[in-house]
C-alpha cells in the first residue's frame, strides 16, 4: 500500500485558497441539486413524432458529486468528486485527476474547456423536487404539437429546465454533466 500512495502536499497563497473555497463552495451548491446525471450517448431523431417531439434522445445515468479522497493520493486538500461513468474526476487546486479502471490520467485547468448551458429536457420520469417545468409536451405529437389520438396510452410529459455541464480537454476529455437545478452550472464552469 504504501509503494502506491502518493503524498501532494499543497501550501497554497491566500488569492490560490481563495479561489479554491469558491470552487467547493459551486461543488456543494452541484451537489444539493435532487439529481445529477452523466450524459453517456446522445443521437439525432428522425421522426420526432413518435418521441414527443425531441429533437434527440439521451442515454443517461445517476451520477454523484462529492467531496472524496481519491484512491492511492494522501493529500492536505480535500477534492470534488465528480463521477462520469466508468471515470471519476477529482479537481485538484492545480489540475484534475482522471480516474479510470486502466489507470490515472492529468488534465491541467489551462487545458479544461469547461462550458455550462441550460438545456430543455422532456422528463418521461418523476420530476425531481428541485426542477423548473417550463411546458409540457405528449409522449406521441401531431405536427402541430397536440396529443396524436391514435396512440391510447398518450400522455402529458413535463419539460424541465436543466443545467448541463460539458468538460473537454485536447487530450480526450469528453463528458456531459446534467444536474435538476438551472442556476448553478455557470457558477462552477467559472470557479
């Protein structure tokens, strides 16, 4: 165990600690969102029709976001954990650490493109308590966006208000963080 552990020691400047406590402060405010989801595949629709008029579909997971030590590092700062399917990454005050099951990779914050936008999503689930419903839509629509009569289990779907988190990196970070609330993403993608 200890010929794996690595020691990151961080003796930070006031400007540097502040700047950080701002990016924990954003991690927590992800974190208390109802829900948070991992974006693992999006395709176009061909006939929106028979998908209550989405312009795409989505394949998602639950995901987590956390304060978390990350395996083998003994460090005197604490870390966000931010979980992107079989990945993990953890913000470090000068890079962040991807975790995978073949190894761990770096991805320095001059390299990160971290972008957020709200994103209209039609919740065929329960609507988490802390989403903003903008409209509602039919599992099956008419051209003209009204319930198609001839499907018997047509039913009214909401359509949330979400913030989405894309992080990219030139080295091969791709990954798309969906959290219920619409008022926090932005305040991350900046700290």
């Amino acid at each position: 165990v200890l010929s794996r552990t690595v020691v990151l020691f961080y003796g930070m400047e006031p400007d540097m600690e502040k700047a950080y406590g701002v990016l924990h402060s954003w991690a927590a405010q992800l974190a208390a969102c109802s829900n948070a989801w991992h974006i693992e595949a999006q395709g176009q629709v061909l006939d929106r029709k028979y998908h209550a008029g989405a312009g795409s579909l989505v394949r998602r997971n639950n995901t987590f976001i956390r304060k978390a030590a990350p395996a083998d590092i003994k460090t005197n700062v604490e870390t966000v954990a931010l979980g992107v399917g079989r990945q993990v990454l953890h913000f470090f005050p000068d890079r962040v650490l991807v975790y995978d099951p073949h190894g761990v990779g770096a991805v320095g914050y001059s390299q990160l493109h971290i972008t957020a936008t709200q994103r209209r999503f039609i919740e065929d689930g329960s609507v988490p308590p802390d989403a903003k419903v903008v409209d509602h839509t039919w599992k099956y629509v008419n051209k003209n966006g009204g319930p198609d009569r001839r499907f018997r289990d047509n039913r009214q779907l909401p359509i949330c208000l979400y913030d989405e988190l894309s992080l990219q990196s030139a080295s091969g970070l791709n990954e798309v963080v969906q959290v219920s609330r619409c008022d926090v993403a932005e305040g991350f993608a900046q700290a």
